[in-house]
C-alpha cells in the first residue's frame, strides 16, 4: 500500500489526498475520525500514506479505500486491530481470507460503506415503513439523514423477527442495555482518557472497540446457554 502511494506521488498521475481531505471524506460515514487515529492507524501498520518532501502525508484512492475497510470492520464488527492486521497482511499477499467477525462474504478492500436514505434503506432491507417507524420510535435505530450497512443489518433483522411475532416495541430494553454497556466501557478508559496527548485519544478509542467486542463475545455465549437451556 505504501509503494502505491509512493508510485502515484512520483508519477503524478492520480491525485493524492492531504489528511483534512482523507476526513471530509470519510466523517460522514466514521463521524468520530480524527487526524489522531488516521496516525495512530498509521503508527499500528494498517495504512502507510506517502510523505512529500516535506514530510506531509498523502493517500491515495487505494489507502482511502483500505481505510473505510478497516473503519467498517471496527464500527460493524468490533475486530481488534490485530485481527483487522491479520487479514490485511493476507490480502496484500494475494490470498482471499474469510472475512473474520462474520462480515459479509466477499468484502473487500474496493467495498465502499454505503449511505442509504431512509426510502433506499426500507427498500433493502424489504421493511415496510411502519416497521422503520416503529424502529425508530423504539431507538433500536436513530434518525440520520444517511444510513450504513450496519443499520440495514439490524433493519433487516428486525423483519425477521417481526415475523416471528417479536415488534420493536419489544426491543426497547436493548437501548438501555447498550447505554448500561457503554458505561462499562467509559470507566474501563478512565485512565486513558484522563491523558490528552492526540496518542493517547487514539488508543483510547482502539480499546473501546475491543473492549466493545469482548462483551459481545459474553453477551452472545449467555444467550447460547439460555437457549440450551430451553431445549432441554
């Protein structure tokens, strides 16, 4: 990734991007980038934008592209960034590795996050717009302008489940659930937080993703167990 950037600052022949233009274009998905984590992704190995002779990091279409991978991974999935590593490594060496975290099969790293609106977003994910309301009444999903792939994912879940007679409605404890979660994860990064440095910020919001992630782990082995119960 890094000699494409090279090659294409060299040669001119593509336009590269500056850091403040990598993040006009990938805020409106990722609202909670910054120039400290675009580095800290940097520092990790996952990206390796050229540099101009003065030292000014430059990405190309193909280092924006691996970043909305790496960024969706984290948001739709909570993969830790070796796991993330790991399955990039295995793609710059020409492999077709199975997408861990059960993403969608066939993700790449030419697979743009889509931003769907409301009409594209229930024609999808075959909802009717008294389910997408119900949804939103219920704040299993918040109003937005734009959608990703995540909330088509729990839309269409939600179809499912209404058709074994489960409605939105009865879902509304799961907000409270996941507000309960992220305050476990706050005081998990107390200690890091409390530092300022743009580093710290960033790792900080590394270990919120994997702490994120363990949780799903347990929260999905109690639901098995409970289900092995109900089948006894």
């Amino acid at each position: 990734m890094a000699a494409s950037s090279a090659r294409a600052l060299a040669s001119g022949a593509a336009p590269l991007l500056s850091i403040g233009q990598v993040l006009a274009r990938l805020t409106p998905d990722f609202p909670d980038l910054t120039p400290s984590k675009l580095r800290f992704l940097e520092e990790q190995g996952l990206v390796s934008p050229a540099r101009t002779e003065s030292g000014y990091r430059k990405f190309c279409t193909g280092d924006l592209e691996r970043l909305r991978l790496i960024l969706s991974m984290q948001r739709d999935h909570y993969l830790p960034l070796k796991v993330i590593r790991s399955y990039l490594d295995d793609l710059d060496a020409g492999l077709s590795p199975t997408v861990p975290g059960g993403a969608t099969p066939g993700l790449t790293m030419l697979s743009a996050a889509r931003r769907l609106s409301r009409e594209e977003l229930i024609r999808d994910a075959g909802a009717s717009a008294a389910l997408m309301h119900d949804a939103v009444s219920a704040s299993i999903i918040l109003p937005a302008d734009y959608y990703g792939d995540n909330v088509l994912q729990v839309l269409r879940a939600l179809v499912e489940l209404q058709r074994s007679g489960i409605e939105p409605r009865h879902l509304r404890g799961f907000r409270g659930a996941a507000e309960r979660e992220l305050g476990l994860i706050e005081s998990a990064l107390v200690p890091q937080s409390r530092r300022k440095d743009a580093s710290s910020r960033a790792k900080a919001s590394e270990m919120a993703v994997e702490i994120a992630g363990q949780l799903e782990v347990v929260r999905s082995s109690l639901i098995r167990s409970a289900l092995g119960r109900l089948t006894k």
